[in-house]
C-alpha cells in the first residue's frame, strides 16, 4: 500500500496496533553485532523450525522478532519474552525447544538460563531489574532491543514516522530548525557541533541543491553503536534524514556506511526500498510536494573517511583526502554545495525530538549538553555492552554500576573514549560528568562513544604507541606534519617500550606533538596525539619506569618483560605444543623450564597454562 | 593471472556509469575476484569514463581493496582497540608463525591470506577473528591451529 495522504498513516497504524494487540506473547531474539557473532542467526532459525514443527495455541513465527542489539552483550545471546520481560541468557540452540515448551507453553522459568547478579549470587528473572539495564535512560536506542529490525508496521507502531508526518502537515522548515536548536541537540559524531545551527546556515545558502548527507562510516576502533543503529533501527535514520531534508531544503541523501558493516548496508538497503514503496520517501512523500531520495555510498575501508570533507570527496568516487575549510562544508560541500553531514545517532534522536517536543528533550542531561548518548562500553569491563545514559552521568556510574566493574576485581586504571582523537582518563576523572566539554577539558573527547575500559595489565605506552600506530597506517598523507610527524611520534613510542628512550624523548615528544596539532589540516592530524598526550599527562610515571628502570608495570612492553615457569607448574605439557620457537622443555609432572634465549614472549604458553604457573616480570 | 571478465559487465550495469559509482564497482570487482585484476581496473576506466591513473589513485588509496590475488580462505585479525588489548596481536602472531607469511599477504599455495580490520563492531567479543565472514569470538592464543582447520 502507497500512503497518498497523511490520514493513511494515522489509519495504517492503528491498524498495526490493532493488530499487534492480539499477540500476547512476543520472543524477542536479539540480532545485535556481539550476540550475531555469538550465533544469534542458529537460534533464529531454529526458533522458525520449531515454531513451524509445532503448532502452539495463540502463538505463530509472527511473535518471533529479531531484533536489533538489546545492549548487554556479555550476556549474548539474548532471548527476551514480552511482556513480562522474562530475560534468558547466553542461550544456545540446543535450548530452543526448553524456551518453547517451557516458556511459551507453560509460562515456566527456565532457572538456568537466567542471569546470575556476581555481587547477590541470585537469578534475576527481568531485564529491567538488571542493574546492567536500571542505570541506563534509552531514548535513541529505544527501539533497538524491541522491534523486529526491518520491520516497517514494527517501527510504526512504536511512534514511527509521526514525526515527518508532523513536519509536513503543521510545521515550516524553519520551526523545524528552532524545535532542533532549542532542543540543545549536539552532534553525537564526536564535536558536538549545534544541530540546529548546522541546518540554519545550510538552508540559508542559495544554491540550486542542497544534500543531507549520514556519517555512517564509526571508524573508531572499539565503538559500535551507530553500527547497532543502522542494522537495528534503519527507518528511525531514515526518518530523521527526511526531515532534516525537509528543513535545509534537500532533495538527495546519502548514507555513507563503511565496509566493515555489510549487513548495516543490507538492512538500509532493505528498509530504504520499503520507505519508498510506503511513499515515505521518494517523490511526493506522503502526497505532497516534497521529495526526498536517499542512497547509500559504502566507504572502502579509510578512517580519514569520516572527516566531513574526506568523506564527501569518496561519495563523490574520489580519493578521501580533507581540504582546508575556509569554507566549510555546510556551504561548500558535496559537488561543492550547501550539505548536512550528521552522524547515525545524530539524525536518529531527530524524530523523538520532533514527536515529544524540545522542551520534553532539554529536560535530559545537563543545560549546555542536552538528551543522552549511546556508548559500547567494552574493554576490561565486567558488564560489556551496548549502553545508553543522560548526559552528565558520571564515569563511575557508567563503568561500575552498568558495567559492573573491572573484570576479576582488578584495579581499574583508565577509560580510553573518543577513539585515535580522545584521550585515556586515569581513576582520578573517574567522578567525570560525561558530556562534550567536560570530556575536551580533561584532555580526551566524546567521540562516537567508544568507551574502552582498561586494568592494571594494559600499558599506557601500548596504548599511545597502538593509537599512533593506526592513525600512521590512516594519515592520508597529504599533509607533511601528519604524515610525517605522526610516524616519528610512533617510533619514540617503540623506544620507549623497548627501553632506549631518553628522558629527553618525553619533552621531544610533546613538542612534536605540538606541532602536528597546528600543522595538521584535518582532524586526524589535529588530534592524533591526544591518547599520546593524555597517557602522558596522567600516566608519566609509566612512562619513566619505561625509561628510567627499563621496566614495564603493566607486562606488556616485549623487550621489558620475562615469562617466567613458578613452582606452581604441575608438568601437565599443555605449554610445550603451542610455544612457536620450543623454548619450553619439561616432562610429565615434572617443572617445565623457558629458555630464555628462545623465547621470544609471544604470551602462548601464559594463554594456556590453567595454574597461573607463568610468571610476567 | 587470466580472467573470466564476462562477469564486468553484469557488474558496471548495476550503477549508473559515471565518476560517482566507481567505488562502488571496484567493490563489486572486488568481492567477484576477491582483489582487483589488472584488466577489471582497465575496462573500468573505459566504462565509467575515467582516466586510468585516477583509477588506480582510487583502488590504491582505500584499504578494502587488494591488488594481488587472495587466499581459498580469508582471515581477518580483528586489531581494533578492545581487540589489541584484550590480546589480537598476540593471535596474529601465533597465525602468521603458523603461516609463515605477515598479516597483509597470500600464502604462496594459495590457500590462506591473512589480514587485520581496525574494527568490525563486535567489541564485546574480543578479540574477534573472521575466517571467510564468520565470527570467532573470545580467541585464545592457543586457537591459531583450530581457525587453520575451520571452514
């Protein structure tokens, strides 16, 4: 069915809720990034065979969603039946019968596949009562664990598509721009640039076409939710981009996904022929004259991609490098005109902006950083996952009350955020309020929300020298202070791990580093050192064990470090097979011994050992 | 290496020939002949109507796209943040050991090409392998020798 009018759509939903009100019970499989991984897909089509095989009363495939990430996916993969909440853990095909039988038949607990509470030791029997999910506040998220992920009658029951119908029955672009501005919406690429600023000087530039552009490329290493978004909730980006079209006076889109995401492609793909075949965006969406069109340009694998004009040279077909910005992009983009580049989660929190009001959205967060923000909190984190929370929570809520804390209890040392761009904050910032500017002053960035948590076992030079690493191998190269200055600062961060650096080499290297931040023209170049910087403002004192005792704290640096066998060794041989260089020598139930000329401490044999028996020093 | 080209054309008319969709071909190329054969990046220039430099600046610049011809099975070493330090490095190792070739190359019977991704979303996971599109989470420097063998 074409929808001509608006009224078709007030019609089409209550008939979906009319419909959907006859199901009284859903099973919700989650079909996130961790739990796919995890073999989500096996549980899906076993739940469809079954389903098929067996017929059960006032339950068919129908109530069977896959849904998007649920966010706790440690725990993957999840099972969640609605509408109790009734939430099954790490749950295996061979288990699919039980829920079935059990679950759905006979509204009984399957008690173990219930999540286990580490500090109570009880079974928790609902989502909602995990403290994972209590401390969180889902707004753009919302839908994700919810709705079937390209299921358009799903995501117009859930509100969909009541925010464009809005701005074309009752709204001007204009009031469309001051309901964003006054929201406070900042963008969630990382910046935080106004939202509704960006839109005002777009719309306001006279040119024969205006573009809207979706930064879909989240090339920070350790960040998956615009991934989450894009595969989960595609319509709720759609719908946010139709309507930024509409204010800016737009009438071609692109979304521009990386490479990395093929099934985001597939399911944008899928839900951007659903939209137009729906009249939800093409020509005359909704019977008026306003069209929008939308198509997707996958990136080739270039993190210089995301910078704004990298990424509008490679829609264009082109090699991704920045230009200077005298003029920026809002102005001169795409073709060289007047283009909305937003990221993923950006344009997803459009539509809930529009449909509950900008007052209703200021009120989350804190003033100058309203509504909330998505993060994968991964890492050394106890609870990884997929999270949501308001603006202003603190680090500490968000790595020890979501997150749970450190893994195996150990000492928490620093939380990486904003990726090659962003900084590590030491236990010290831990009672940080999150937002764009608290972030920026404590020497790191929001970024996308990639939030890295890490123990007592990473060193803070691997770190830095891992960072400089990736963005040596990223520098487009046009610009000499990046290219070449990015590659100096990763070789003196290889001497420091290995022990020969100088105290001078720390002044050398804040220096330099000073000079790719003026020198550099793109972002890459501009932040890149901020996780050496960072790591060496907070963490100096590792830096000297590094040049003063040639010693690494952590374990890591290779050419500090000796593995070494304890007496705690039972002889069990598992070390000896796995050791590439066999520098491993020992019988049966005898001390096995390293010879440490051989060694080359590549972590095999500590990878293996099952008594802690291999001692890093 | 000779070529079936038949499969080209198929390809250049999914798009619309021109500047804009010359990423998206050379993908397309590439997922057909898993890399970029020499004449596939000839017909392209003819075809979509760009010179032949700009479309090797193009196919050279973006790491997705291989100019050598690539292994029966593909492992892609997740290096992304929580990856390397949650150990993805010390994996690449032990498969590069076992290989005997680095991450970036093809071993010479054909069989393997090893290679790292800066990131593919699935953190919590870590660290991630791929072996041809399929996830193996959670692995352990001692796996090497199973992700050889696994299909």
């Amino acid at each position: 069915m074409h929808l001509d009018n608006p009224q078709q759509l007030i019609d089409w939903h209550d008939k979906i809720i009319a419909k959907q009100k006859k199901i009284k019970k859903k099973i919700l499989v989650c079909c996130g990034p961790g739990c796919l991984a995890n073999g989500a897909q096996d549980i899906i089509d076993k739940f469809k065979t079954v389903l098929k095989e067996k017929k059960i009363s006032g339950f068919t495939v129908e109530a069977l969603k896959e849904t998007g990430c649920h966010g706790f996916c440690e725990q993957g993969p999840l099972v969640v039946m609605e509408p109790k909440g009734l939430y099954y853990t790490k749950v295996k095909v061979k288990d699919v019968e039980d829920i079935i039988e059990q679950s759905i038949k006979n509204d009984k607990i399957i008690d173990r596949l219930l999540y286990n509470d580490p500090q109570t030791d009880k079974k928790i029997e609902r989502y909602q009562d995990i403290k994972f999910y209590s401390h969180q506040k889902k707004v753009v998220l919302n839908n994700l664990g919810n709705i079937n992920q390209c299921n358009i009658e799903d995501y117009i029951a859930n509100d969909g598509y009541q925010a464009l119908s809005k701005v074309i029955t009752s709204m001007s672009p204009q009031k469309v721009i001051d309901t964003i501005t006054k929201s406070g919406l900042r963008g969630r690429g990382g910046a935080g640039f106004p939202t509704g600023r960006k839109w005002a000087t777009c719309r306001k530039v006279e040119s024969d076409t205006h573009y809207v552009i979706c930064n879909g490329d989240e090339g920070d290493p350790g960040a998956f939710m615009d991934r989450a978004l894009m595969e989960g909730d595609p319509f709720s980006v759609l719908e946010g981009m139709t309507i930024a079209a509409f204010a800016v006076g737009a009438k071609q889109g692109y979304i521009y996904v990386r490479e990395e995401y093929p099934l985001a492609v597939v399911n944008l793909q899928k839900a951007i022929e659903i939209a137009n075949e729906k009249g939800l965006l093409g020509d005359n969406i909704l019977g008026t004259d306003f069209s929008f069109n939308i198509k997707i340009s996958r990136g080739a694998g270039a993190f210089v991609c995301g910078e704004s004009s990298a990424l509008m040279k490679s829609v264009a077909g082109e090699v991704g490098e920045p230009r200077a910005k005298y003029v920026r992009s809002v102005v001169k983009g795409l073709y060289d005109r007047p283009t909305v580049l937003n990221n993923v989660e950006t344009f997803a929190n459009v539509p809930i902006i529009i449909r509950k009001g900008a007052s209703w959205y200021q009120k989350i967060g804190t003033p100058k950083n309203s509504g909330t923000k998505a993060f994968s909190l991964v890492g050394k984190v106890r609870n990884t996952g997929l999270i949501e929370v308001a603006m202003g929570t603190t680090l500490r809520e968000i790595i020890y009350d979501i997150g749970g804390g450190i893994i195996d209890d150990r000492p928490f040392k620093a939380v990486q955020t904003g990726g090659p761009s962003g900084g590590c904050l030491p236990a010290s910032k831990l009672d940080l309020p999150v937002d764009f500017d608290s972030l920026n002053e404590a020497g790191s960035m929001m970024g996308s929300g990639g939030m890295i948590v890490m123990d007592d076992l990473t060193c803070m030079v691997d770190v830095a020298k891992y960072f400089l690493g990736f963005l040596v191998n990223e520098s487009c190269g046009k610009c000499v202070p990046c290219r070449e200055g990015l590659y100096q600062l990763h070789a003196l961060t290889v001497k420091v791990s290995e022990g020969k650096a100088e105290e001078a080499d720390l002044e050398k290297m804040e220096k330099l580093s000073e000079m790719v931040i003026i020198g550099s023209l793109c972002g890459l170049g501009k932040s890149g050192p901020n996780p050496l910087l960072s790591t060496i403002k907070y963490f100096r004192d590792e830096y000297m064990a590094h040049i003063r005792d040639k010693r690494c704290p952590a374990g890591v640096c290779r050419a500090l470090i000796t593995y070494k066998i304890t007496d705690a060794c039972t002889g069990c041989m598992a070390c000896i097979a796995p050791c590439p260089t066999n520098a491993i020598t020992g019988k049966k139930n005898e001390m096995h011994v390293i010879d440490q000329e051989l060694c080359t401490k590549c972590g095999a044999c500590f990878a293996v050992c099952r008594y802690d028996a291999i001692l890093v020093s | 290496m000779k070529h079936n080209l038949d499969k080209l054309s198929a390809i250049f008319n999914r798009y619309p020939q021109n500047r804009e969709s010359l990423i998206a071909v050379l993908q397309d190329i590439q997922k057909e002949y898993h890399y970029l054969p020499e004449e596939a990046l000839q017909a392209t220039a003819k075809t979509l109507d760009v010179p032949l430099s700009k479309v090797f600046s193009v196919a050279t610049f973006y790491n997705a796209f291989s100019h050598y011809p690539r292994g029966e099975k593909i492992i892609r070493i997740c290096v992304g943040t929580t990856c390397h330090i949650r150990g993805a490095h010390l994996v690449q190792e032990q498969l590069e050991n076992r290989l005997n070739i680095k991450a970036g190359s093809t071993t010479k019977d054909l069989k393997y090409t090893l290679e790292t991704v800066n990131c593919v979303g699935a953190c919590s996971q870590a660290p991630v392998v791929i072996v041809n599109n399929k996830y193996y989470g959670h692995v352990k420097v001692s796996d090497a020798k199973k992700l050889l063998r696994s299909k």
